[in-house]
C-alpha cells in the first residue's frame, strides 16, 4: 500500500526545481538608424548552484540585427541609457579588488589560464579575447553573425557553416547568473557595429568592435516565461535562484522607463511614459545601524495626472511589452 501511495505522488506530482535563468530586451541606441532592431537574448546556467558547466546563451529570438558581424559582449554596468554608462567589458573583481597591482602584461609574457576559476590568476579575466580561450575577459563573448534569417553566436574559428550556432555554451567558468562574483544579473548586454577581430594582450583592451548599435539589460527570468515561437525552459513550479552580484554589494542601482516599448497597435506599453528611478544606499548610514539608509528617487514624463501604484516585482522580464496584452 505505501508504495502505490508513492507511485501516485511521483505520477501525479508536479517536478520542480532551482533553475537559473536570464533574459535580455533588446533596444537599438538610434531608434530612426535601426527601426526594425529587437528581440531578446536569454541566459542558461547550466549547473543551478555552481560555475561547472558554464552558462547558455541563446540568440535566436534577435530580429532586425544589420548583416554581417558584430561584437558581442556583456559590460560592467546595468544603466543603458548611454554608452559612456554601461561600463567597459564585465570584469569581475578579484580577491576584492581589481589586479591593478599585478604584473604588468607584457608581449612576451607567457600567461597561463586554465578552465576553472579557483585559484586562476586575475590577470586571466583582464585580457580582451574569445572563447573558447580561457585568456578573456568574462563579458567577451565573441561575435555575432547576422543575415535576414537571424543571428548566430560564433568564437574563435568559427564560420555560419561550421561552428557558429543560435545556442551556445560559455564555458571556462567566466561568468554565471548566481554566483556573488561573476554574476551578470543586471549588467549590460551589446551589440557593436563592427566585429571584433582583434585580440587585445594588454590589459583592459576592449578590442576593435566599435561602438553599440544596441543594448539589453540582463534581468531575472520568469520561471515559465516563453513568447511564441520560442518555448520555456522551465516550468511554473520552478524557482529561479539567479541573483545579482554580491562582491561588491550595489550602492545604487537605476531603472530606466522607455516610452513606446511595442507599439500602440498591438497593446505595447509605456506610450509616450519615459523616465527613471534611482535606488542609492548610504552605506555610512548602514554601517552605524540606521534604518533610512535607502533613498529612491523617481523622474516621471507623460504620466497622466492621480494617485498611481508602483512597485518592485519579482523578476526582471521585460518581454511583456512586446505582447498584445502586456503577460507572456
């Protein structure tokens, strides 16, 4: 008897589990330049509670992308309002602090990386390169190559016909969606002009891609989150564990409102609503044990006039505006 009651728990249950997933809207910097620019970018962490196995990156939902190759990289910072704002190439800090102090990269010198991020040298995560290499920069995720049909990632070596694909794996334990210091919840994803053709051996080099034709702000998925033709990867039972980065913990943090995200035709929202809200937190005041230590500070443009709600939610998927009726 205990083992039919059993049986019917696992026949009948509904499996959950800790996923680890993020998701990217797409805007192009110059709406007028690329009108037809979109679409979104969606993040895997293969193991949910570890940097083994790397992270997937799926770029088959971009759309209106010019064709040809463009650089691909994920930036320090979440605030795409400009390109002077998001930040060099992502850089993860090391010990709690950036290898400023190292060696200095030289021509000749021999550096050797290896896939695992335990006990690498800091100096690994500061080189502009390519994957597959474990020589690179975390936010170096090497090129997009784009035709009418869509956008496909491509690394080192690799051409539409052979190697480049949708969906790809970034491995080398370079960057995660959970971990406190490789996290990229709430960083910036680019797309560059040109492609990136040049590796650069000094430090902080950020190669030859030009400047973003577009960004996305990486943020957390909704388990069960799908828009058509695309499927989830999870189920609404799931929980997903990604989480922003924790070393060093934010002290300020902005949410930028776009107006005229989707259209008004098909329910887009945002019409004509633009403006930001900055979150900033007094870590002095923290640090001596007071409670107003959080200060939000809100600009609003094309809000009607009364009394309206505001919110933080739980996660950071920004798909419903391009949806008839603002769900997924």
């Amino acid at each position: 008897m205990l083992y039919l009651i059993l049986l019917a728990l696992i026949v009948g249950g509904v499996y959950s589990a800790d996923i680890t997933e993020g998701v990217a809207l797409v805007r192009p910097n110059d709406l007028a330049a690329h009108p037809n620019l979109g679409g979104y970018v969606t993040f895997k962490q293969v193991s949910a509670t570890s940097l083994a196995g790397g992270v997937t990156v799926d770029v088959s939902q971009l759309t209106g992308v010019p064709a040809g190759r463009h650089g691909f990289h994920i930036h320090q910072f979440g605030d795409s309002s400009s390109s002077e704002k998001v930040g060099g190439h992502f850089v993860p800090l090391c010990s709690m602090r950036r290898a400023l102090d190292d060696t200095p990269i030289t021509g000749g010198e021999i550096l050797t990386c290896g896939d695992a991020a335990l006990n690498r040298d800091c100096k690994c995560d500061e080189i502009h390169g390519f994957p597959p290499s474990a020589k690179r920069m975390p936010g170096d995720l090497g090129n997009l190559d784009c035709t009418a049909d869509g956008c496909l990632l491509c690394f080192t070596g690799d051409t539409r016909q052979s190697g480049c694909a949708a969906v790809k794996t970034l491995e080398q334990e370079k960057m995660s969606l959970s971990d406190v210091l490789r996290s990229v919840v709430g960083r910036s994803i680019a797309i560059h002009k040109r492609p990136d053709t040049t590796p650069n051996i000094t430090q902080f080099g950020l190669g030859d891609a030009g400047p973003a034709i577009a960004f996305g702000t990486i943020g957390i998925t909704a388990p069960a989150a799908a828009l058509p033709p695309a499927t989830a990867t999870s189920t609404s039972g799931d929980t997903n564990v990604a989480a922003p980065p924790g070393k060093p913990k934010a002290e300020k943090t902005i949410c930028i409102f776009r107006k005229n995200v989707g259209t008004a035709s098909d329910g887009g929202v945002n019409q004509d609503i633009e403006g930001r809200a900055i979150v900033s937190i007094d870590l002095s005041k923290k640090l001596a044990g007071a409670t107003d230590y959080c200060n939000m500070r809100v600009e609003m443009y094309g809000v009607e006039q009364g009394v309206k709600s505001f919110h933080f939610h739980d996660h950071g998927d920004l798909r419903y505006g391009l949806t008839s009726n603002a769900e997924l």
